[in-house]
C-alpha cells in the first residue's frame, strides 16, 4: 500500500554542563552556602543555572566536611589559602 513500515529512528539528546564561575562562604556559626554558575547545553539550547547548596560544615585537619540541606555530602582539602574539590574527576579550585 505504500506506507512505510521501517522503525522509528531513536532520538538522540545530548547535555553538556560548563561550570562558568563558583562561590563559597564559610561562616563562622558552621553553616556554608556553595553557589555554581552553570552554562548547560540541552539539544544545542544552552540556558544559565545557578544552583545553590546551603548546609553546615565541619574542619578535620585540613579537610573542610559540608552537609548540604539537600542530603549532599562532600568534602574540600584546604592548602595554602586555596580550597580544592575533586567533582567527578573535575578538580575545582576556591580562592581567596
């Protein structure tokens, strides 16, 4: 009959997430608020995200421990003024 009966191609979606800028701010009663700026890229549409975690921290040496309100728990190694985070094989670099 002419109708075509090959299957449906699959979509192929790509995300790609640039961390552009990033804060920290320790505060002196143990709480922290840690914001990324983020350019993601979605199917070639980029668009802006900020995304802000708040929580307390603790010091154990010269590792800094935080807790985010969202269940988050990550730790940055301080040394010579500079805090570092290894995020996923990304090292992030906080200085003063």
């Amino acid at each position: 009959r002419g109708e075509d009966c090959s299957a449906p191609q699959p979509a192929v979606f790509e995300s790609i997430a640039a961390i552009a800028a990033g804060s920290l701010t320790l505060r002196e009663d143990n709480t922290f608020s840690d914001s990324t700026d983020l350019r993601r890229t979605e199917n070639q549409i980029a668009r802006r995200v900020i995304d802000v975690a708040e929580g307390t921290w603790i010091q154990a040496g010269d590792t800094i421990k935080l807790n985010s309100t969202r269940g988050e728990r990550y730790f940055m190694l301080f040394s010579a003024q500079t805090l570092t985070q290894n995020l996923g094989g990304r090292i992030l670099l906080y200085k003063r």
